[in-house]
C-alpha cells in the first residue's frame, strides 16, 4: 500500500518533468533524455530501490516482535 502511494506521487512528478522536456528539447534529444530519465526514475530504478527499502524495512519490523499482521506478538512470560 505505502509503495503504491509512493509509486503514484513519484509517477505525476516523473509525467510533469517530462512534459517539460518535450516542450523544451528538440525531437531527438527528448527522446535520448526520457530513455535516461526513466531508466533512473522508472521501474529499473528509483522504483525498485523504494521497492526494496520498503521489504527491507518491512522485514525489520515485522522481526521486532511483530505478527504479521502488524500487531506486537506477546511472549509468555513463565510464572515462578
């Protein structure tokens, strides 16, 4: 959910940018700069690393006594 939320931010500025670019560079060198641009910002990049930073982080804290489902796992505590 967060990743999709961030995807879809990123994904409007990504289309502004490029916007832009076409409206200020001549035919050939637009292309050569969206091929770049999104190759740094697409799903070959940026994407897949906050793709990646979010598992990563997901991991952490769902191994820091937390169910999956994002609640705190109780531990029994043996009564002496």
């Amino acid at each position: 959910m967060l990743l999709q939320a961030m995807l879809e931010v990123l994904n409007t500025h990504k289309r502004r940018v490029l916007e832009f670019a076409e409206l200020s560079l001549p035919a050939d060198k637009f292309v050569l700069f969206r091929k770049v641009f999104l190759g740094e910002f697409g799903r070959n990049g940026a994407e897949r690393e906050l793709a990646r930073i979010i598992a990563e982080y997901d991991e952490k804290r769902n191994g820091q006594g937390r169910t999956e489902d994002g609640r705190h796992a109780r531990k029994e505590v043996p009564y002496a």
